[in-house]
C-alpha cells in the first residue's frame, strides 16, 4: 500500500468524479435523466473509502478491518439501491457504471506514475467488492419494488372483482332452470372465479417469496364432504368428468379453504392437460394416520426433465406455454401440503397418464 497514492487520489477525487459522470453520461444511457447530485450520488463515499484502503498511515487492527468492510457493503448497497429506484437503469448499466469508474481511476492515477501491483491490486478488489455489493442490493430492491407493485395492484383489483362476483351470483339465482341466459352467467362466474384465484396466488406467492408462512386457519375437517363439494362446483363448470372413488367417514385436522384450493388447482391442472372428454377420477383413502388422495388424468405424460420445474413459480412446462394463468398454481399447492405438513408428488408415465398425490397427516404434529 502506497500514501503516495492514496493522497494522489484523495487529491483528485473531484476530478475523478466530473470524468466518471461525462463518461457515464455519455456511454450509460440511464444517466442521461438524472441531474448531477443524483448520477453522482454514493460514488464519492466510496472513493473515500478507497483512499483508507490505500492508505498505510491506518493502524488496521481487526476491529478496523471488520468496521472498514461493513462500511465498504454499507456504501456498495447504498448504491445499488438508489440505482434500482430509477426505472431506466437495468443491473448491466449499473455494473458499467463501475467499470467506467476503475477505468476513469487509473487513468488518472496513472498520469503521474505508473501504480504499483499491490496498489493496483486493492483497486482491482475494491470495486469488484463494490459492483458484487451493489448488484446484490440491486436485485434485492428491484424485488421489493415488484413485490409491493404486484401485493398492491392484486390488493385494488379484488374490490371490483367481488362487485361483479356478487351481482353475477344475484342473476344466477334469479334465472329459472333452461333460461337460455343461464349457461352465460355460468360461464360469466366460472370466468370471475378463476380470475379471483389467480389473483389470490399472486398474493399468496408474494408472500412465500418475502419469506412470510401462508395464513392459514387449521379444524376439524370432513375430507369426504369437502371433496364432494369441490367435485360438485367443478362439474358445473367443466362437465360431468370427475369420478369420486372415496372411502367413508374420512376426517382431518386441516384448513378447508386451502386444501379446497389445492383440490381445485390439481383437478383444473387435469382438465387443462388431460385428453379432452376423458374421466379425471379423484381417489381419497385412509391409514389410522394419513390420508392419501390423488387426482389422475389420461392423455400425454409430462416429460421427465419437466416434472423437475413442475413446483417452481412462474415455470411452465412447453405444453403450458399457451394456457392461461401465472404459473403459480401447483407451486403454492406444494406450499400449502407442506404448510400442513404433507407432500404432493407426481406420476407420469406413457399410457398411464398423469397422476398428482397428495399425502397428508390425520393429526399435525
């Protein structure tokens, strides 16, 4: 480490910084809407944190060492995090932007002297410390921002929606068996139904995403009775195709509402992949301790290298590329069998179809 250049470059830390922005200005397209004090913003905090580092006139016991490096991650986040609030800036111009500040620091360090290996070194290890730091803050904060834009406009578009559910539900009612309107306003709730569930698991899966557990209320269940009932709204909607194989008298300790959603998901999952106008037979067993239920469709199996990503949000397989939704329905219906401390898996094979298993505990631990 050299005091030479650590003055040097405390001595030219404002020529430095009017290089860097002419240059950023120039070859980042980003800047160009920002005004000085915003483009410059952190930069010159790490610069003059890069002089300490060059400097040997700092008695660098490990105290320091260890207050000097949450600093530097202090300074590299604050960075990242300010560049991840402009909408143009994309993680690429950000690392540019740092790449133009290690050229723009030899150049002009260099104009005296050449730097030394070491001096060079610490430079060359500071701001990859730096970039590693900031885009890390980046991609945290560009989630954030996704995170509380998706929560938020989900959020807003459920009062509507439940306006229109209601007054859907209202005419149904009031329509009289064989109306030739009936079907319509069928179709009209099946249609609002699914748009309420798919903005309901953009909720849900936000939620799993910032590390938060599903709310979930757990009671007495009747599965027999519960099942039934999904079957029974599910055949208004898509035909009579379900075949319910169910023993008796079967009940757990579960939340309705979730395990109905997980039923649901895995039994609109079979419609939309299975062969058309092929039964989707939903079985339900027992052992003194679990409950075993599964929901099988024929038609093509799914590939082996896709059941890997079957679980994943926002993954579809090739054949899903064209269906609607979000790519988030068997991901949070795993989350759900496990939040009950279950498992969900999957069978599929050629001439077998596609079967979807859903083991869960008559008592939770």
């Amino acid at each position: 480490m050299s005091n030479e250049v650590s003055d040097r470059l405390k001595q030219n830390a404002e020529k430095i910084m009017r290089m860097w922005e002419k240059r950023a200005r120039d070859e980042v397209g980003a800047s160009t809407h920002q005004n000085s004090l915003v483009l410059q913003n952190s930069l010159p905090l790490y610069l003059n944190q890069l002089v300490d580092q060059l400097s040997n006139r700092i008695v660098r016991t490990s105290a320091r060492i260890t207050a000097d490096e949450v600093e530097s991650t202090r300074i590299g986040k604050l960075h990242g995090h300010e560049r991840a609030g402009y909408a143009d800036y994309s993680m690429s111009q950000l690392i540019f932007e740092y790449q133009l500040l290690r050229q723009v620091i030899f150049q002009v360090l260099e104009e005296e002297a050449p730097l030394g290996v070491q001096d060079r070194d610490i430079i060359i290890g500071s701001i990859e410390q730096a970039v590693n730091d900031a885009a890390t803050q980046f991609s945290e904060t560009l989630r954030d921002i996704q995170e509380l834009f998706m929560v938020t406009l989900t959020h807003d578009l459920r009062n509507p929606i439940n306006v229109v559910k209601m007054g859907t539900q209202l005419i149904l009612r009031r329509l009289e068996r064989g109306d030739t309107h009936m079907d319509v306003a069928a179709r009209m709730l099946g249609a609002i139904n699914r748009l309420d569930s798919m903005i309901q698991n953009l909720l849900d899966a936000s939620r799993v995403r910032a590390g938060q557990s599903l709310k979930i209320e757990f009671e007495e269940c009747d599965f027999q009775m519960l099942v039934q009932e999904v079957v029974e709204d599910l055949s208004f909607t898509y035909g009579e195709r379900f075949v319910v194989i169910c023993d008796s008298e079967i009940t757990s300790y579960c939340s309705r509402k979730e395990i109905r959603r997980v039923i649901e998901n895995l039994a609109i999952n079979a419609v939309k992949y299975g062969a058309p106008s092929t039964p989707i037979t939903v079985t339900v067993q027992q052992t003194e301790t679990q409950i075993s239920l599964t929901i099988h469709n024929e038609g093509n199996p799914i590939a082996l290298d896709a059941q890997s990503i079957l679980f994943q949000q926002f993954r579809r397989t090739i054949s899903a590329e064209e269906q609607t939704g979000w790519g988030l329905g068997l991901f949070l219906a795993k989350n759900i069998t496990e939040a009950h401390q279950g498992t969900l898996e999957v069978e599929s094979a050629e001439g077998k179809g596609t079967s979807f298993i859903i083991n869960l505990p008559k008592v939770l631990l």
